[in-house]
C-alpha cells in the first residue's frame, strides 16, 4: 500500500482538466455565486467586499467579513488564493450551447 488511491484506468493528468477550467474562467465573475467557506452564506461576486489597496486585491464576504479570495497580477504573473471559497457556482451564459 503507497497510500495513493489505486484508480486504474480512471487517472488523467491535468491536462485533462483544461476544457472545464477554461469554461470556469471564461465566464463573468461577478456573476458567480460564491460560498463562504467560514459562514456557508453563498452570494453572488459582484455583492462581496473588495479591498483594492492592498499588495493583492482582496475579496471579504457580505456576510462574516472574513476574507474568500485574494488575487494578485504583477510582473511575476497572476496568483489566485481562493481557501474562503467553499463553492464557487456560475450558470452557463445565456446563448451558451452544451
Ligand atoms: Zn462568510
């Protein structure tokens, strides 16, 4: 036993996961219903709190003020810290096929 879960046949690399993740990150943001993983209230994006002079832009939920995302784009590239999100939710765009 290796402690790694024998799954066969079933196991992809990660570039398996590009398709979706570019539908994830293709759509409006704000739309998407976010739950806070420190109170459970789920809220749409656009009604959370940004903070936007800090070193990275930070994201607080409506609700417990705790903080759900932090996102930062320099010169070292694009970083996103999303621990407070428990569930981040988006309906497909209207017109979408699939
Ligand atoms: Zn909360």
């Amino acid at each position: 036993m290796t402690g790694v879960p024998e799954t066969g046949g079933r196991r992809l690399d990660g570039n398996a996961a590009g398709g979706v993740l570019r539908e994830v990150f293709a759509v409006d943001p704000t739309t998407a219903v976010s739950t806070c993983a420190h109170c459970g209230r789920p809220a749409p994006l656009g009604e959370h709190l940004v903070y936007a002079d800090a070193p990275a832009l930070v994201v607080r939920c409506p609700g417990c003020m705790q903080v759900v995302l932090r996102c930062a784009s320099d010169a070292a590239g694009l970083r996103l810290e999303m621990t407070g999100v428990r569930l981040l939710r988006m309906t497909p765009a209207e017109g979408a096929s699939g």
